[in-house]
C-alpha cells in the first residue's frame, strides 16, 4: 500500500523557497493519490487545491513568530503519525526538527534543504546537531551542486541535487504585466527583489551606491518586505539617498520591475540557489552578485555570465557598477551567455526528477 505523502511547511513567508513549494505541489498531486500538506499559514490555502490541507483554523496561529510555527506544526504532525503511521514526510523547513521527530517516531523523511548550512559549521553544538539530526533523514535534497559539496566536505552528508524548477514561460507572461512604478531611462536603473531581513544584506548595495551617487545617474528599488526596512530606511535618509532609492512593497508578481531595470543586484551573505537570479536571465538583464554560498556562481558560471564580488564588499560593487554603466554594450555578451544556459533548470526536467525521488520512499 503507497503511503501518504506529507509536506511539511510551517511558515509560509512568500519568498524563493514558497514559490518552489507551490510548483513542486502542484506538479505532486496530479501524480500522488494521497498528499497533505501541514502549515499555519492559512492565508495560502488556496495555492493548495486538491491537497489536504491540515492547518488550525484560527487565525491566531498564523500570527505567532516563526520559530513558535515549526513547534505547533510539529504538533500538528505528531497528531498525523499517531492516526497513521504509513506516511512519508516532505519537508520544506524546520529540517532539523522534523527530522529528528520523523526519526524517533521511525517515520521515513525527505528533507529539502534550502539555504548554505555554513552558519551551522561555526558552532560546535550546533555543527553537530546538523550533521547527525539532518544526517540521519532518508534523502536530503539540495538546489545547486556547489550546496552538494558543501554537505558533502562540512558535514560528510551525502545530498541529491535537484535544481530549482524554472518556467520561463509564465516568466515572461508575467513580466508584460505593466507596473505601476516608472523607472527613469536617462538613468542606469538598477533592482534588487528579497526580503528585507540580514541574510539579504541591501545595506551593501545602499553603501555602494551612496559612493557613487555623484558619479553617475541612477535609480536603485528595492522591492520587499522585513524586519531591517528600518534600518535601511534610516541608512537612506541619513546619507540623503531619497532621490537616488526607494523601497516598494513586496509584490507578488515583480517580474514587469526586474524587465524594466538595467542592472540586477543579489547582496545575499548566503543562499540556496537564488529563484531571482534565474529569472532575472530569463528576463535578459544583467546581473551583479556577492559570491555567497551556494548558487551565484554557479548560476553566472563562473563571472562568465555577469559579475561576483566579495559578500559586503561595497567598494568593489560600487565600482562593477560604474564598469557596467561604462561598458553597456561589450557586456550584453555575458547577459546572453546566461540567458543560453537556462535550460538545465528546465521546469519538467527538475519537477519530474522530484517525483522520480519520493516516489522511491512512497
């Protein structure tokens, strides 16, 4: 008899790794009979038709801290197991956590882990509950290959890896979708999308741009939403940058704003595989990226389609930036060699070696 499939997702944020989790359902439940799917955020419920949806129904659980979520859908799956014990576990998040009840509770579990594991391997506790909690999951599932190696030499875990599945299509559907927002041609227009927390780290590229404001016409958006908006925007006020920047809402569908944007900037200090770079070549534009782990680099091959710097050094992006407004022309070369290697995160191909994966545990 095939299991049941449970994806485990407490927190549903609206960023990179929701916007896989919503594709990767989608594309599960034409294929699995029997598949849930545990969050407390109710408001997507309707991103999950066709999907048992097990989730409190008051809305006070959607409203608690993210970390006090992993706790309560961690209840909510125990509740599960104890009704049925012929499960598999799917799991977006609290990974750790997860596993380690899944493990005590003899449950088979599938973790997708979505961000660098680096700030694990500073702490010898935590260096260790990593490599033996997550360790012990039955397949774990990562987005880039660099991410692959990194599992493979910090914590001696072998990993899978699946790229991130990419519809250039609904991409470029999107982006003809007009905006709002008007950007202004006489300047270089340049966009960052993610949310506004530390890992993202726009405070470099407000450095960068604040010591070349005199230097050259441009505008900066920053679209998003987070706990630094303050910080950044007392940054921006502080170094009089009000003509130069402006921070937006997050917006569900940004694609037209990345279209209509010269240059895009990634100033992560980690990620996975970052979704907005990918669509950013879809959408031809040229990118400037710290060298975080994992993903930039292997998405610009290398520096072969676009520019890396170092993770919070402004002084070498503000000075790619003048490079780019410079050197427009010579440069679209490395804009379309990114562009021609899309297609090994091809949407099917990706999808359909997700289902190849979990239907080996089901």
């Amino acid at each position: 008899m095939q299991k049941k499939l449970i994806i485990f997702i407490p927190s549903i944020e609206g960023g990179g790794v929701e916007k896989n989790l919503f594709i990767i359902s989608k594309y599960l439940k034409d294929k699995i009979k029997n598949i849930s799917v545990i969050t407390l955020s109710n408001r997507y419920k309707n991103r999950f038709v066709g999907i048992n949806f097990i989730s409190p129904k008051a809305n006070f659980w959607s409203k608690i801290g993210r970390r006090k979520k992993f706790f309560v859908g961690l209840f909510l799956l125990f509740l599960e197991i104890l009704k049925d014990r012929n499960i598999l576990v799917f799991s977006f998040q609290g990974n750790v956590y997860c596993t380690l009840l899944c493990k005590l509770l003899g449950i088979k579990i599938i973790v997708r882990s979505n961000s660098a594991p680096d700030g694990w391997s500073q702490n010898k506790l935590k260096y260790l509950v990593f490599k033996y909690v997550l360790g012990s999951a039955d397949k774990i599932i990562v987005n880039s290959l660099d991410f692959k190696k990194k599992f493979k030499t910090k914590f001696k875990i072998h990993a899978e890896c699946i790229y991130n599945p990419l519809n250039k299509n609904e991409i470029i559907k999107k982006s003809k979708i007009k905006n709002k927002f008007k950007f202004d041609k006489k300047k270089l227009n340049i966009i960052n999308v993610g949310r506004y927390t530390d890992q993202k780290d726009q405070l470099t590229i407000l450095k960068a741009v604040n010591r070349i404001k005199k230097k050259i016409k441009l505008n900066l958006l920053i679209v998003g939403r987070g706990v630094e908006k303050e910080k950044l925007t007392n940054f921006i006020n502080e170094n009089n940058l009000s003509r130069q920047v402006q921070l937006i809402n997050y917006q569900k569908n940004p694609f037209n704003l990345i279209k209509s944007s010269d240059v895009f900037i990634l100033s992560s200090l980690y990620e996975g595989l970052p979704n907005v770079l990918l669509e950013s070549q879809v959408l031809k534009k040229f990118i400037i990226s710290s060298d975080c782990p994992t993903g930039p680099r292997e998405i610009l091959l290398n520096g072969r389609a676009g520019f890396l710097f170092n993770v919070g050094d402004y002084i070498k992006l503000s000075n790619l930036i003048l490079y780019y407004s410079k050197n427009r022309k010579s440069l679209s070369k490395k804009i379309l060699i990114g562009y021609k290697n899309l297609n090994r995160f091809d949407q099917n191909k990706n999808l359909n070696m997700y289902y190849k994966l979990i239907i080996r545990y089901l």
